[in-house]
C-alpha cells in the first residue's frame, strides 16, 4: 500500500467560549516515534461535548472536543507497530482511541484494575493545553500521543457503528461494576431509565445478553419506541403521570407488582437520580452511569428509599481498556442479530457546521448526531 499524501494543514474546531467554535487552518504536528497521526473520518457528539460547548464547566477553553470517533492512519511513529490489544497496526487501518492514563499517580502505580479512575487521565477530545489543537476529533487529523489506547478496528467496516464503539464501552463498564452488586439472570427484571444513546446502547446490550424483561423509562414517545426495536419488553412514558409515585406504579404494573431488580440511571438530570430509587424492589441494586459533568445534587430519603429496601448502589465512570474490546464485540453481535444499533446515529454534519450541530444536539431532536469533516 503506497503512502498517503499528507497535507500541509487541516482544520481544527476549536471551542473559544461557551456555544462558540471557530473552524480554524493550521499546520499538521510533526509526530515522534511513539505517537500516531490519524485521518479523522466522523466523531458523535456526547452529552460531555455538549455540556462543554454550552457552559465549559471544566474549564477547557479553548479547546478541539470529540472522542467518539474513528479514523485512518497516516503515518506511524517507528516505535508503533501495535494497537493496545495487541494486533499489528499499520498505515490505512481504522482506528478508535480510549483513555491515556497517567501511569504516575497512585491508582497507576497500586491498582492496574482502576486505571480509568486516573487521577491524571486523558482522553483525546478532552485535552487542553496542546498548542496545536489536533488532540480532539473535531478536526481533519487528530495527532494519537504517547501511551494513548489505540484499537485496531479494521473488522468493522461501518463507520457509524465505528463512532458508537465509545459510548457501547461506557454501557459495558456499567454492566461490568453491576455485576459485583447484582447477579444477572435470563428472567431479570431490568430497568433503564434515559433512552439517549447511552441508555438506548444498554438496553440493546442487555438484550444480547439474553435479559428478557428490560423497562425503558423516558418523557420522548420516539425514544422509548426506538428502545422497543433495540430489545425493551415495556416502555414507561413518565410525562403521562403527575408525580413520581404515579410513574413508580407504572413501573410496578410491568415488574410483577414489585418494581426493577436492577436500574441503571442514564440521565443527567438529579430529579432522575432520586426517581429511580422508587422504581426498584426491595432487595434491588441501582447503577448511576448518568453523570459525567455536575449537574446538581439529588435528593433521596436515607430510610425509605436505601435502608428499608436495603438497596445496593454502584457508580459507573468510563470505562477499563478491556470495556473497549469487549464493546466491539457486542456491537458486532447486535448488529448480526438484526438490532438497529446504527440507527441511533440519525443526523450527520460537516465540520464547517459544527455550531449548528452542536446546537440540534442540545434540542434533543435526534439521537446520536455525528460531525464528518465534509459530506
């Protein structure tokens, strides 16, 4: 295979401000031997691009976002010959990249197994501070850096179940921490509340993990629909009741009058948050896998919703190298089963508009809206 052509320049969308990205040119990075250059081919939008782009509450500013992406690489540092699992890597194979841990702080050096809880971890799209911008996917060319999480992943010829390899990693590592709290079985009686594509992700996993009665929960009708064709049993519409209790009853008309065994929490919202308490059984185990900005505090009442159900409670916070591997094989499994995994993304658009596609993002109209650099 002949080397590609490799321009001067390419064009990064740097957000400058709260809800503004300027789509600027400028010279491509010289790499080293240990780091990548990759052809950037479509990055999804997340619920954290989106929180950056509106109120940049990390603080990042001026920064390239984007990390559920894929691309190609272009060139190779010497030093380079595999990806993180592995396989041999070469110039033209597709690529998505994971988390860059620190390998310096105390859960590097002590505990190999929470490498993702890094105190100084990176992702590419959530890195500031490099001159050069081309360190998030919201660009042309984004620039792999030493010890980055690279996966081979040229066995996946779609590039729009590419870009959903990230988000299925999260559902993985969710269902992964709720295993130490809650013993899956065929007959569970499973609830995910948030039908975005997180939640959307994890009911279609769910269901290749052969759960047979899987709740959604949602206030957007087309939401909940979209979950049915992904494996849902019932779906709860909470904007038909009046009050949370009502729609716990809801949930307790379709969990043999009890509620859910397991509830993942997949929202942003602390009202959700503290609902979800009252749709689980006594005895039952509740995953938050919502938050990966601060939105607020919830409210919940120590006695009646934790102690008297004696309720376990995990948390979920990105994901492990492995999450990733085991993510591409679930997505390769839904999709031979028939399920419409890639009917999640359901808008894409140029890099010259990424404002506005930032902005369809936040009015919640479509699901996972996808940024390419040209149509």
């Amino acid at each position: 295979m002949s080397e590609p052509t490799i321009p001067a320049e390419g064009r990064v969308a740097v957000l400058t401000e709260p809800k503004h990205i300027d789509v600027r040119t400028l010279p491509l990075p010289q790499i080293n031997d240990d780091e990548v250059l990759v052809r950037v081919e479509g990055c999804g939008i997340c619920g954290t691009d989106q929180s950056e782009y509106r109120a940049d509450p990390f603080g990042f500013a001026p920064i390239v976002l984007g990390h559920e992406a894929t691309g190609e690489v272009v060139k190779l540092g010497k030093n380079v010959t595999t990806d993180y699992s592995g396989k041999p890597l070469k110039v033209g194979d597709k690529i998505v990249t994971g988390l860059r841990p620190c390998g310096h702080c105390s859960i590097c050096k002590r505990r190999a197994d929470m490498i993702h809880l890094c105190e100084n971890g990176e992702i590419h799209g959530l890195m500031p501070g490099e001159d050069h911008f081309f360190n998030g996917w919201y660009s042309d060319y984004m620039k792999c850096n030493p010890g980055a999480a690279i996966f081979n992943v040229n066995d996946m010829p779609d590039r729009d179940l590419r870009i959903l390899i990230e988000p299925a990693a999260v559902i993985v590592h969710a269902v992964e921490e709720s295993k130490k709290i809650y013993d899956f079985k065929h007959g569970s009686h499973v609830l995910v509340q948030g039908c975005g594509p997180i939640g959307l992700l994890l009911v279609a996993l769910l269901k290749t993990y052969g759960i047979r009665n899987i709740v959604a929960v949602d206030a957007k009708e087309a939401r909940l629909q979209m979950a049915k064709k992904l494996g849902a049993t019932a779906t709860v519409n909470f904007s038909d009741y009046d009050s949370v209790d009502a729609a716990a009853d809801a949930v307790r008309e379709v969990t043999e009058g009890l509620g859910a065994e397991m509830g993942f929490q997949c929202t942003g919202s602390p009202a959700a948050a503290a609902a979800l308490f009252k749709y689980i059984r006594r005895g039952g185990s509740y995953c938050e896998v919502g938050f990966f900005t601060n939105t607020g505090d919830a409210t919940y009442n120590p006695h009646l919703d934790v102690c008297q159900k004696e309720i376990k409670l995990t948390g979920s916070w990105t994901y492990q190298a492995g999450d990733w591997l085991e993510a591409q094989e679930f997505l390769k499994e839904a999709k031979d089963r028939g399920l419409p995994v890639m009917d999640l993304v359901t808008n894409v658009f140029p890099l010259d508009q990424i404002n506005e596609a930032m902005e369809y993002a936040l009015s919640m109209q479509g699901l996972k809206i996808e940024v390419v650099p040209e149509l």
